[in-house]
C-alpha cells in the first residue's frame, strides 16, 4: 500500500504517523497556503494542488486523484471534512483503482442524507426523534410535522450538518422566516436546501458511539463519549467515556449500535450520533462515515489505534479485535481553535508568536502548528487538540487543569481560556451538563465576555 492523504492540518499529520508505524509509504497534499505545513514536512512526498481556497485544492476532485495517480498511490486516506463522505470522491479513486479508505459510497450516499439515515436508523431498530418523516417542501408541509411532533423544533439540513442550515423554532408564526433562512443556509452549504423537521429536545446530553467495522462480519464497539459542550451545534470539548451515564443506557447503546453496523454491512469507522434525555432515553441523530475530530479520547481508553484499523480494512483485513471495548479510565478532548469566545467564536487568523502546548504523563497533543507559523484564514480553525488521560474522571479532570494552565499561545485569540474556566466550572467538574451548558453557565464562564488576554 502506498497511502495518498487528502486533507491538511493536525488529521493529515496523525494519519501520517500511523503510517509510518505501519511502513506504509505517505504522499501529503497541500495548497499554496499550507506549503510549509508540518505535514508536507513528514510525508514521503509532496503535492501542490492549487491555490489556498478549498474549492480550487483541496475539494477539487480530479486534483485529489490526479496526485494519487502521479504519486503511484494505491489508496487514499480522507480524514475528516473536505471529501472524507463526498460519495462522488470514494466512486471516482475507485474508478482509478485507488482504494477508498472509509465505508462504500452507496453507505455514504444513504447516511449523508439525514432524512434517509433516519429510516436507516428505523429498520436497524434504533429509537429516533418525532419529526417528518421526509424533506418538506414547503412551509405549509413544515408546519404541520411541527405540530404533529409539538414545538418547539428543529428545521434542519437533510443534505449535511455541522449545524449550518439549521433554526430552532418555537411556534408556527416563526417558521416561515426561520424556513427561508435555513433553506438558503442548506442550498449555500451543501448545494441542497433540502429541509426536514425534528423535534427539539430540551435539556439533553449530545453523546456518540464509535464503531469500526470489516465488512465481512466483524464489527467493533469501542465505546461512547460526551459531546453536549457545543458552540453553534459544533463541539468544543469531548470526554470519554461520558459521565453519569446510566448503565442500562450505555449498554442499550452499545448493543443497538453493534447490530445497526451488522444490518447495514456498515465498514471502516463511523460515529453514531444519539441525544440521551433525562431519563437516559436514547434517540439517534446521524451517522457520520468517517473518523471524527474527537477519536483520540477514544484511542485513550481503549488503546486502539483507529486509523491503524482503517487501513487494516481497507487493505482486506479483518480487525483485530471486534464485540464492545470496556474503557479504561478516562480522557477529555479541549479543541483548542483560533476563534475568539468573546466575539461569539468568530474566527481568528494570524501569527503565533507563542505555542508552547503542555507535555508530560497522560497528555496527547494533536497539532500542525509551530511557534512562529501562520495560521490561515481559510479552513477550519482548530489549531490543536490537547487530550487528558487518568485512571478514573477526577484526576483526568485535575491533569486538564494543570495542562491547560501550562499551554501558552500567543499572537491570535483562541478557546484555551475559555478551556481553563470550563476545568474550574463545578458542574462540569462533577460530570453533570448538557447541550446548554455555554449558555447556561455564561456568567460563571469569564472568558465568554473578557476581552482576549
């Protein structure tokens, strides 16, 4: 196998890593923005595909496989975001007779589409939300399936997520504009406005199960983990596994999610995605048919290498071990992105006059930054995840503290502040907080309102 990684950043430098382990020779990717980017510095080779906007590099297709043609790549590795579930990408390095490392494009095809995942949810006999049971094409149509499933709801992307083309709605009269504004959010997103109803869920926990799977039967369960600390319906901070949790639930999870995989002829690794209300009801959300931003707390307490497994798969093996992985211990992700807190997250680019990122027992750092290097404006703007493993969650909990506290960055705004106040936060340090918890617990969160240090 000589390995092509389609993406950039800390993911194409951890796909990398893994790879060399292996002796699987690495060819990076890059635009001219990311030319001296630590992944072109570890990769076998190198190959500019365009200029820094994404829609002339790193999502142009035929500059993707044109690489991994000229390269002699034999397989492709998406990472996450980008390409990593365009089904039209996985068809066309087929096409090529290049290996797609990730799930089949018709899977992709049925899971990217919300509403088509929800019925793939449904005949695996996973509990879902009421809502529509398909897009609605007009407001008339989004009224009455909000009504039927009782406000307030959701009107969502049927076409993607990320929480781009999604609105909260409370009553009837604030459909129409709330339908608009999400309609012209899809289209601009995915190039599909397509929209479907769910009811909204108050007061829950946002949490995920990871599964990997072979497809010739062997499917693996590596657990859950806690995603509710969410700016924007997109997440800050993840822990596995999640906390007070009840038991009954957990494993009704676990095991509903090993048969939907079976069902589904599901291969390589997916996340399934569930709301769990107060009364530890689970109900599924989507699958995302990719390895996720937050897999290293995963790999934590489980020793698994993830990506070790996909490549495993994709090269027609089986994986080394299947059924539901206990966890052992306890490990929390701080998504450190270039955004300022006080400004309603907006994004920040620029220099990094410092970048000195804690070290020492239990910490994992996944960055592609040096002090010094530019970050650019362009892509998604997480700079590095700073991950926390101890023997049990209050000690996990204290090495997040102490690490956070030693992690130095300077020259633009980012989260890690707001990492440091959330660490000292009391509901968060007893494990107890859901989908609301910035907006609940503004007040005692200062860097959600301090001007950036």
């Amino acid at each position: 196998m000589k390995l092509l990684v389609a993406n950039r950043g800390e993911i194409a430098v951890r796909i990398i890593r893994t790879a060399r382990e292996l002796d699987i020779p690495t060819v990076a990717v890059y635009s001219t923005a990311d030319v001296e980017s630590l992944a072109v510095e570890l990769a076998d080779e190198a190959v500019c595909i365009g200029p820094p906007p994404a829609s002339e590099s790193y999502l142009r297709i035929a500059n993707v496989v044109g690489a991994a043609e000229v390269t002699r790549c034999t397989a492709v590795h998406p990472g996450y975001g980008f390409l990593s579930e365009n089904a039209t990408f996985a068809r066309a390095c087929a096409d090529n007779g290049i290996t797609f490392v990730g799930p089949s494009p018709e899977v992709m095809e049925r899971m990217g589409d919300k509403v088509d995942a929800k019925a793939a949810a449904r005949e695996a006999g996973l509990p879902v939300l009421p809502g529509s049971d398909g897009p609605v094409g007009t407001v008339a149509e989004a009224i009455a399936a909000a009504e039927a499933a009782g406000f307030p709801v959701l009107l969502k992307a049927a076409a993607g997520g990320g929480g781009r083309g999604m609105r909260r709605v409370e009553t009837a009269a604030e459909l129409p504009a709330a339908f608009e504004v999400a309609q012209r959010e899809a289209e601009a997103a995915f190039s599909d406005g397509s929209l479907y109803v769910e009811k909204l869920l108050e007061g829950a926990r946002h949490v995920e199960v990871q599964i990997m799977a072979d497809g010739l039967g062997g499917v693996l369960v590596a657990g859950d983990r806690e995603c509710s600390i969410q700016r924007r319906h997109q997440k800050l901070l993840e822990e596995a596994p999640a906390p007070n949790l009840p038991d009954a639930t957990r494993t009704a999870m676990h095991e509903a999610c090993l048969r939907a995989a079976r069902v589904w002829g599901y291969r390589s690794a997916g996340t399934m995605e569930f709301l769990v209300d107060a009364g530890g009801n689970f109900y599924f959300l989507e699958l995302n048919a990719r390895l996720q931003v937050e897999h290293p707390v995963t790999e934590l307490v489980t020793g698994l290498d993830l990506v070790a497994e996909q490549l495993r798969v994709a090269n027609g093996g089986l994986l080394s071990q299947t059924g539901i992985v206990e966890a052992i211990g306890a490990a929390i992700e701080c998504r450190i992105n270039a955004e300022d807190p006080a400004k309603d997250f907006m994004p920040a680019a620029g220099r990094l006059k410092e970048f000195r990122l804690a070290q020492g027992p239990g910490i994992r750092v996944d960055t592609y930054c040096q002090q010094g290097m530019r970050v650019p404006p362009y892509y998604d703007s997480l700079v590095a995840k700073l991950c926390f493993w101890a023997a049990d969650r209050p000690r996990a909990v204290a090495r997040m503290a102490r690490g956070l506290d030693e992690t130095h960055i300077e020259g633009i705004p980012t989260t890690l502040a707001l990492h440091r106040d959330i660490a000292q936060e009391l509901s968060f340090r007893e494990g107890r907080y859901t989908t609301s918890y910035l907006v609940e617990m503004a007040d005692a969160l200062p860097s959600l309102s301090a001007p950036p240090a």
